[in-house]
C-alpha cells in the first residue's frame, strides 16, 4: 500500500516505515500527526484519486528530527572589474517517518 501526501508545498510518494526530507515544518522532534492532504492512496486492488484531496484517508507520520541540508555555493563575478562575491546556503529540513496509513 502507498500513498501520494502534500507535505510543507511538495508531494511525496510514501509507504509504511518510508523516511522522507521536507521543508522545515513546525513540529517537535518525536512529535505524531496526520497528514490531512492526502492526493492518491493505492491499496493493492484499487486505486482512489482526490479532487484534489481524498476525505477519510488517514496518513500518520512521526518528526524524526530538524537539521541543515548540504551547503550550497554560490558564486558572482564580473569580467575585467576585479569584482567577484562568494555566497553559501543551508537549507533547514525536518525528517519524517510515515508511522501508518489507514483508509
């Protein structure tokens, strides 16, 4: 069984026990809650599409923990002006494990 969630503006492909980066969301760390946008639930034998979302799916996911991503550098530089800029971004994510999905 696998389901198609909306979590923090993005979509995510999510089984039973599958672990998943979004953006940061405010939650504590161990933290359980539903996930209320669920897109698409495929339980073996049937499959259900939302119009946009499905009501009475239920998707439990648990806040594993908060971090920084991988830095990212950027770079500005102008030819024949002796002007050149370094930038650098870390990007904040929350890990989620998906406890249980339920119809």
């Amino acid at each position: 069984m696998y389901a198609v969630i909306e979590v923090a503006g993005k979509q995510f492909s999510v089984e039973k026990g599958s672990k998943i980066r979004t953006e940061k969301i405010e939650r504590e760390a161990n933290d359980l809650f539903s996930v209320e946008k669920v897109l698409l639930i495929n339980d073996g034998q049937k499959v259900q599409i939302g119009q946009p979302y499905l009501n009475g799916v239920d998707v439990k996911a648990r806040v594993i923990c908060h971090g920084k991503g991988a830095k990212i550098v950027g770079m500005k530089y102008k030819n024949k002006t002796n002007y050149r800029r370094k930038y650098g971004h870390r990007q904040l994510f929350t890990a989620l494990q998906i406890e249980e999905i339920k119809l």
